[in-house]
C-alpha cells in the first residue's frame, strides 16, 4: 500500500528542490564572475604594463621638477646661422613665493584657467565626460581636451607641444604624481614662475615689472586680469602686437556707415572722440549691480545708450545672467547727438560708439561669477581700463618684426607651449643682407612721407620665388620707437589694395574666357546696377585694350572684367586659391571687390603674386629652415611643399607679360620705378581712398598705397600709409610714397642673380586674330587686318566677312549721288561681330554710344556697318566759298613766291589746299573759320605752271580759284577762274585734284600715347622721346615750354628732348608743346603735361 502524502509534505519537496536549483545558479554565475573579475584585473594590468612600458617608463622623475624651472636658451638664428634673438637669455630671474603674490592674482588665473583647481585631486573627469558626450552627439567634431594647471605646468615642464593620446597620457600621469608630491599652494606658485607671458616676460614678477612697473605683490584687479589674459596664447594676445585682443577696444562710426568702424585707440587723435569715451566711462560709473539668485541685476540704464537687443524695463533695470555679462557690455551704443553738450562739436555729428570685449573682460566675468571680486571692483577694473596704457617695451634683438612673425608662426604650428621645452636652435629664411637693406630703405622713405606726405608708415615682404621662403620683412621704421603703432604687423593685418588686386580679377578672366593682352575694351561711363563708378581721374579712356586697361588702372574696364569672369563667387574661390584667405564666400562684396575696396594682408598679396611668377604652382610659404631640440633631433625641416595648381600656366604667363609691358604704361616715370635694369619684371601698384568729407565738402584722400611686383626669382610688396587707418595727403600716391622702396629692394636684390625672362609655356595658344574684330581671322579678312596673338582659353569664334566700300567721310555713312567727291572714301566692312567683353551687357553698348562701331585702331579704316541714311549736311545751293588771292601777276621770278589767299564762306573752311601742276603742294588746315586772310608762299620753277588754290568746308564742299603763270614773259595774261563746286571743278580742261601730300603726325614713346603727363622731381632730368611720320617734308621742329621756345631740333624721323636739365625748374605743372611742320606749311601738335615735384 502506497504512503499517502498530503499536501504540505509535497510543498515542502517542492520548495525545497526549487532553492537548491537557485543555490547552484548563484554558484555557477559566482564562479563565472570570479573568473570574469580575474580575467578583467589581469587584462588590466597588462594594459596597465603596456601603457607604463609604451608611454611612462621613461618619464622623468616628478621631483625633478625644481631642476626644471629655469628654462634652457632658445635661439632664432637667420639663413646665415648669425643669432637674431636668444630667448631666455637676459631675464632677471626672480623666483617669488606663494605668499608674495597677490590674492587678486592668484584669484584671476585660477577662474580663468581651472575654475576646480582646489578642488579636482589632478584631472578634472567631469569635463572629460562632458566634452566626450558632446563630441558623440555630435556638438563637437572633435574631443575638446582640457587641462587643468596641474596639467598645464607638467607640459611646459616636462613635455612638448604634440598633439597625440601618448602626451595626453603622460601628461595626466605626471600630473597624479605632482599632486601626490605638492600641495595646491605649491603647485599654483611653481606654475606662476613657469608660464610664459609674451616674449622674454617668463615668470610672474618679470612680466609684473615689464607691463607694469611695479612686483607681482601689488598686482590690481586689472593688472591682475591682464596677466592671466596673456598665457592662453602669448603672442595672440600680446600686450604690443596685439593690445585691442587683449584689452577689447572701443570703436566709432556713422550712422549711415555702419561697416566702417574707427578703433578709437588706432587713430592719431584719440582725444578727438572723448566725449564719447567720458560718457562711456560714465554709463559704467553710475551703474548698480546686485546679486539677485543665480542673476545679476543692473541698474540706471538709458535705453538710448544701448541696443534694442537688449531688454532694459521701465525702472531702467536689466536682470542678466553672469554668462551674458559680456553680452551686456557689447550692447552699449552711444550716439554722439544723443548727449547733452553746451557747445558741440559738428564733426562729431552723426557718430556712434560701442565696446567690444576680448580676452580681458572674459577674465573679469569668470572673477565676478566665482565671486573673487565684488562688484564695485568689476566697474573699477572696467572703467580703468578704457585709456589703459603700457608701460614701453625695449630688449635687445635683431630684426624684430621678423621675430617675432617667427613666434607667432611657430605657435600656430605647434601650440603655444612650444617655446617652453627650452633649448631649440631655430634656424630662418632671413636674409641679413636684404633685411637691412629694406629696413634701411623703410625707414629712409619714412622720415621723406611724415615731413611731406603725412605718411608715417611702410612694410615690405619678399619673397623667393624659387623655394617661397621669406627673405624680408619689415613693418614699421622702428619696432621699439614711442609710436604706439611700432608694434603691429601691418604684414598680418588687414589693408585695402587698391588696384593691386586686379591682376587677380583678369587672371581670372583670363583663365576662364577667349580673351588676350590686346582684346579691346570700352573705358566709358558705364552704369552696373544702380551704381555708375568713376575713375581715380575722373575721366574716361574709351576704347583701350585690356593690357592697357589693367596698367593703366583704369576702374571702369576692371568692374566689366570682373561680370565677364562670372562675378563674384567664382573670382572669391580664385582667390582663395591664392592664398587670399580673407576674402570669404557669400560674403556679398558685389562689383566693389573688382576695384578691392575691401580688406586683405601684405602677405596674402605676395603669396598671390608669388603664384603669378611660378606660372600656376603654389605651394606654402615659409620662414623656417631647420629647427633642433635639445638632443639634436630635427623637430622641422624645409621641404618643398606638396604644389597644387590653381589655375592655368598660360594665364599666368598673360598675366606676366601684361604686368612687365613697359609701353603699356601710362609715361617714363611710371617705368623709372616700376621697372629694373636691364630686366623683366612684372609690377602693379594701387591706391585705396579715404572719403573724409565734412557737410558738403566732398574730399577724398589716399590711405593705403602699394607697390608689388616680382621677377622669376622674387616677389616683394610695398605698402605705405598710416597704421591707424587715417588718410594721408592728397599729394602722396603709390608713386612718390611707396614706389621708390619697392624700387630700390627689387634693384638691390637682383644685382647677384642672373637675368631671367618669364617663360612662355608649351600649352599657351597661338592664333591670328583680325584687328577689326579681335577673333579668329577669317578667309576674308584682309591680310593687313591680322595679327599674331596668345591665349589661355583657345578662340573659337571666327571674324565675319569682309568687303570694301565706299563711305561719305562726314559720318561714316552710304554715299548718294549728292555726296561730294571730295567727302569720298574707300573703308573695310565686316558682319556678323560684336564687341567681345562690351557686349557682356547690353547696357555697356548704349553708353560706348557712336564709339561702338569701332573695334579696330583709330588709324584703321575698319567699320562693323553702314548705316543707309546719308549723312545730313546742308544743299549746295546754300553753301558757298568765295576765294580770291594775291598772285595776279603774269611774269614771276623763279624762287619763292609769297601771296595772300583771302576766303568767306557761309559754313566753317576745315582747310586750303594749294595745287602747282595738278600737284598738291602745301595743305592749310584752318580752325573752321568762315573767313580769313592766309599768307603763305610756294617754290616757282622755270616755265609755264597751273596754279590751284582750293577751299574745303566742312561738309566736303569745294570751291577753286585757278591761275595760270609763267616765268619767261611769254604768253597769255593770268585770267583767274572761279569754280563753285567739285564737279564745275572737275569740267576744267586743266584743272585736276590729285591726294593730298602725306602731312606728318608726331608719335610719342616717351611718355608713350594715350598718356599725355610727364612727372619729375624737382632734382631729375627726363628725355621727352618721339618719331614722325613722313619726315622728309618736315622743314622744323620746335619744343614750347607755357608757350615760350624751349628747344629748336634738327630735322630727323626720331627726336629726343632733354627736360629740365639745369634742374632749375619750380615745384608746379607746365604745359609742353612739340610742332612739327612740314614743307606745305602743315603742322603736327602734341601737348603734354609736366609736373615737376617736391621730395
């Protein structure tokens, strides 16, 4: 018989098999643990050993951190291994404790670089976490590594400027074992007297004393938030070079011009704005600040002293957080018509003030918001440091503007730490001998502009085009002078070029379009948009071609230039591959940009020039030649550069070409400066304006002037100007200012180097053009018509047809049967063409208006069409010459014969041609005069002679008076008849009108044509150069000076003139006149201009 079991008995087996099933769960998943742990503990200390063998092994002892805190001399040496600069090497090294350093500053550097510092044990995880976080979501493309003091001080001590996990480790282990060692007092004094605060200021009590004059005991609130400024980058935000990062800045501008902002402390007068600055100080001084919670509250605020942006209620109070403190600040605005003034100042009218912060004010909010410092003290630190001023800086280096562009270069590269491992020899590009040279020549032309042109500084860059290293560099006459400007790098600071930057805006065109150096182009008053843009003369050029254009200058051709290259977006990313980083897209700088009046460095307009002269290769620029560390090892080396090729070799050898045309350029003095000695070179220069008007007083004056331009082998840039931005005067331009520096460097720095031309590349395109239409010649084209040419971008587009007509030479327009003969010539037609840039716009072509037809050179007989319209003059029934003389003799001697011709006309007579045997002799030209008494004479041979004496009035109508003489007595006696027109004229049994003699036409050379203006200084002599045409009927040549005779020259085909050769010639212009007739009394006029300068 079976137990019975009840029902307790069975839950008690139940439950006591389901816990013994748990228990070796539990001893199962316990023994796997134990493994996992062990396994976890022994793969952690193998990477543990991995990371101490790879990394940490060889780590220097923490307590060697004493033996390091005297950094080892750095040496900056130039190409020629002479010593610039020994860094380290003349301080006054004095070590201060903890306890002499005061509160405030101790204070600063710890909210600004380690708000935790006191707290964190070494490292600082929550910012870790946190900037991991962000770099996963996606807030940050990269980890933001930090480093708290600590971490910072066993870089500069121990470790070098790398950016890689194996110094981050490092870095983080030392930094366990220095707070293992010291305590935060300890650790926050060692890295005080270790950190660098901009060039030789290393140490907290030196940099104390070289700011400020005074021990790092007494430090302020402000001197205090300077210096803990200073070691997040010292060369960025140094005190000299770079006082506005540093110490934020106030700026002013008009209200209709909000973009042109004027630095306050840049400018040469600062106490012309104070006004404003006062009620700046004074809106800081009567502020109320009070903690309200996590808020500040700030109070007596006029909302008309600050923007709209901000919220200021009715009681005239603001509750801001600490993080927008800094906001606050950039939000005041404080119109000068805004203030309450007795007697104020007009030409402060319609100015605006406002501050911007920088580093400094970050440093005091970060104080603020930990509470370091009261409120009172924030206004106080605030209000001192508006006209705040350093004390001088002096030390002894050489070539400082150099050095300390190597500093900031160095820093950039590697960090800002890179100086501190110590003991580096770093060699440069620098060329002594060309540095001094150009900072002989800088500071020479330098005394010359403040004296006469209010110029008070230049800089210069070169570079070798051969290896783009820097060779020169210069930017200001003396680095350690008063002037508060010494200490800027106008080679990275932003200027305006000027026309220096159109060779860019062609070069791009260039690239991209069918055109070359000889395309023609309208210099007219053309309209783009709503604006109509002037030249830098006020006047126009019209029809020009683009090599002409571009060395002269000209506005008007370069904006057309710049809508044919496909405006603006594409000529910013061709500039940007030039290296011009400052030009940005989208940036909507519209048509503007072709004539640059926007902002770019010196040294981004070399490095594009540079590019010009390698033909289309850039590669990076640089100053450095070898740098070594402690042991020897080679921490950089130059190397030529990866190359990349920008744009096309063919376009920047148009460009060249253009640049180094000699004749292209306006006149001689152009040449004297812009070019070399028995070398080519290819030069530009600009002019930016300053519009300084007041009311209604429209005045215009220069602000920065350039000179640029480069061989094969080097490229250098000039500019001259004001620092400050404030304009010079009108008298000073890129010639007499900044041309001569250029100058005199190119001359010097070529004397050793062999004499190269720029090379024309294998891939540039040959093709003949037809001069009428300027594309491709066509079967008809005539041959005289054609011409060689170069392209970057091969032609495609074919000359139309041609055939030869006949036009009425009044207008260029169809003859009818009523034309007179006379009015009759033979001229080329062409079809199917239009002007290749000028018709871009269908509006350029109505403003070239009568000029458009005309594409060939003005002494081409070439038209694009005929209109079918006769020209419009009056019928001869209304037109008539009465003409008479004295030659009514039978019987003349042999020789000369000298009479009066007599005329009176109802329209203007253009001119008188006098005929001996159907022979055109002499042509008289007359100034349209309807009546006039000419005496003239003419040459008599033996025998009988036909003599005609014609009158041509403007419309081409003829009337003639003939005479018929002898010399031997025999025959009839003189009867003169009278011919009212051409074809009475032409009936005559003996009377015929052959051409008229060929008159002579004078052609300059120098100044070359289109340039009528010679310039010269007052102690220079130049030789005005020109050749006639038709020169063996020229009987006299004659030079005026204000219209009295200068010169008489003999007969000849090529002359030259000496100009003021005793140098006696007055500061002023003059007017010079050449003439030159011919045997019919006919004469050739030019006039040009002479300005004879003062130094």
């Amino acid at each position: 018989m079976k137990p019975i079991l009840n029902k307790e008995l069975i839950k008690k087996r139940i439950k006591y098999k389901q816990m013994k099933e748990k228990m070796d769960w539990m001893k199962e998943k316990k023994f796997i643990a134990l493994h996992v742990f062990w396994l976890l503990l022994v793969i952690f200390f193998i990477f543990s050993w991995v990371i101490y063998i790879t990394y940490l092994h060889d780590l220097p002892s923490i307590k060697k951190l004493w033996n390091n805190i005297l950094p080892e001399t750095t040496v900056i040496y130039d190409k020629n291994w002479w010593e610039l600069y020994n860094l380290y090497a003349e301080e006054n090294r004095t070590y201060v404790s903890y306890q002499h350093i005061s509160q405030t500053m101790r204070d600063a550097i710890v909210s600004t670089e380690d708000k935790t510092f006191f707290q964190n044990r070494w490292f600082d995880f929550k910012w870790l976490v946190r900037a991991g976080l962000n770099y996963i979501t996606g807030k940050s493309d990269r980890i933001q590594w930090t480093s708290t003091i600590s971490q910072q001080l066993i870089k500069v001590s121990f470790l070098t400027s790398e950016r890689s996990l194996k110094r981050k480790l490092q870095e983080v282990y030392l930094s366990y074992q220095l707070n293992s060692n010291y305590s935060k007092e300890k650790i926050l004094e060692l890295y005080l007297n270790k950190i660098s605060y901009w060039s030789n200021a290393f140490w907290i009590e030196e940099a104390s004393k070289t700011f400020f004059w005074k021990s790092s005991k007494d430090l302020w609130i402000l001197e205090s938030s300077i210096l803990a400024s200073i070691p997040k980058w010292p060369t960025y935000y140094s005190p000299y070079n770079h006082k506005d990062r540093l110490m934020g800045y106030t700026y002013v501008y008009k209200e209709e011009t909000p973009k042109n902002i004027i630095k306050i402390a840049e400018t040469e007068n600062p106490a012309f704005y104070k006004p404003l600055s006062d009620k700046l100080k004074s809106i800081l001084t009567d502020m109320e600040m009070t903690k309200a919670g996590d808020k500040i509250k700030v109070c007596k605020l006029e909302k008309k002293f600050f923007k709209k942006t901000f919220k200021i209620d009715d009681s005239w109070c603001a509750a801001i957080d600490y993080s927008q403190l800094m906001e606050f600040e950039n939000s005041i605005q404080i119109p000068y018509d805004s203030l309450s003034i007795e007697n104020p100042n007009d030409d402060l009218s319609g100015y605006i003030l406002e501050y911007n912060t920088w580093r400094k004010d970050f440093v005091l909010w970060r104080m603020l918001e930990d509470a370091k410092i009261k409120n009172e003290d924030y206004k106080a630190a605030m209000i001192a440091s508006v006209d705040f001023k350093f004390k001088k800086y002096t030390e002894n280096i050489k070539y400082p503007y150099f050095v300390f562009f190597v500093k900031e270069y160095l820093e950039d590269k590697y960090g800002k730490d890179f100086w501190a491992q110590g003991w580096l020899r770093i060699y440069t590009t620098i060329d002594p001998k060309l540095q001094d040279k150009a900072e002989e020549l800088v500071k020479k032309q330098v005394d010359s502009n403040k004296k006469t042109y209010w110029a008070s500084n230049a800089a210069l860059i070169s570079i070798d085009n051969r290896n783009w290293q820097i060779i020169s560099m210069v930017w200001w006459a003396d680095y350690f002078s008063d002037d508060k400007w010494a200490n800027v790098n106008i080679i990275t600071s932003l200027r305006q070029p000027g026309s220096s930057f159109k060779p860019i805006v062609y070069a791009n065109a260039i690239s991209k379009k069918p055109i070359w150096p000889d395309t023609p182009i309208y210099d007219s008053d053309s309209k783009f948009g709503k604006w109509e843009p002037d030249n830098y003369d006020r006047k126009f050029m019209w029809l020009m071609p683009i090599k002409r254009a571009l060395d002269y200058s000209r506005n008007i051709p370069a904006i057309k230039a710049f809508f044919y290259g496909w405006w603006e977006d594409v000529i910013v990313k061709f500039a940007n591959l030039l290296w011009i980083d400052s030009l940005k897209l989208w940036a909507s700088y519209g048509w503007p940009l072709a004539i640059w009046t926007w902002e770019l460095k010196p040294l981004e307009l070399a490095w594009a020039y540079s590019v010009f002269a390698n033909w289309w290769v850039k590669r990076d620029i640089t100053p450095i030649l070898r740098i070594e560390d402690k042991k020897w090892n080679i921490i950089d080396q130059y190397r030529k550069s990866s190359w990349k090729e920008v744009f096309s070799a063919p376009a920047s050898y148009i460009i060249s070409k253009i640049l180094s045309d000699a004749w292209s350029r306006p006149n001689q003095y152009w040449n004297n400066v812009l070019t070399l000695k028995d070398r080519k070179v290819a030069a530009k220069t600009g002019t930016s304006n300053k519009d300084v008007s007041k009311w209604k007083k429209k005045e215009i004056l220069p602000g920065d002037l350039w000179t640029a331009g480069y061989t094969p082998q080097i490229t250098t840039v000039v500019w001259v100007g004001n620092t400050d931005g404030s304009p010079t005067k009108w008298t000073c331009d890129w010639l007499n200012c900044a041309a001569p520096i250029w100058h005199s460097y190119m001359e010097f720095a070529h004397i050793w180097l062999e004499k190269l031309d720029f090379v024309e590349p294998e891939w540039v395109f040959h093709a003949t053009i037809s001069k009428a239409s300027w594309r491709l010649a066509s079967s008809s084209t005539p041959d005289e018509l054609k011409v060689s040419s170069i392209f970057a971008v091969k032609p495609t587009e074919y000359d139309g047809w041609y055939k030869s007509v006949q036009v009425d030479s009044l207008c260029n327009w169809q003859i009818t049967d009523s034309t007179p003969q006379e009015a009759i010539r033979s001229v080329f037609v062409w079809g199917g063409t239009s002007p290749i840039i000028d018709s871009y716009d269908s509006d350029w072509l109505k403003t070239i208006g009568k000029y458009s037809i005309f594409w060939a050179e003005s002494d081409s007989e070439n038209v694009a069409g005929i209109k079918d319209s006769p020209c419009e003059r009056p019928w001869r029934e209304f037109a008539w010459v009465s003409v008479s003389s004295s030659l009514v003799d039978w019987v003349v001697p042999v020789g000369t014969k000298n009479f009066e011709i007599r005329y009176d006309s109802n329209n203007p007579v253009i001119k008188i041609l006098i005929s001996v045997d159907w022979t055109v002799v002499k042509t008289i030209p007359v100034a349209e005069e309807k009546a006039w008494n000419i005496n003239t004479s003419i040459e008599i041979s033996e025998w009988n002679h036909k003599i005609d004496i014609k009158a041509l009035d403007k419309y081409y109508y003829v009337w003639t008076v003939a005479y018929s003489i002898n010399t031997s007595g025999f025959g009839e006696q003189p009867v003169p008849v009278e011919v009212s027109t051409w074809s009475e004229v032409a009936d005559q049994p003996n009377l015929i009108v052959d051409e008229v003699v060929a008159s002579p036409s004078i052609i300059m050379t120098n100044p070359i044509e289109w340039d009528f203006t010679l310039s010269l200084f007052k102690d220079q002599t130049a030789n005005i150069r020109w050749k006639i045409s038709n020169p063996a009927n020229v009987t006299a040549v004659n030079v005026y000076l204000n219209g009295k005779l200068y010169k008489i020259l003999d007969w000849g085909s090529d002359f030259v003139c000496p100009i003021n050769e005793a140098k006696d010639l007055e500061t002023g212009t003059y007017s010079v006149k050449i003439e030159a007739t011919n045997s019919a009394g006919k004469p050739a006029v030019k006039i040009l201009e002479l300005k004879i300068l003062s130094r």
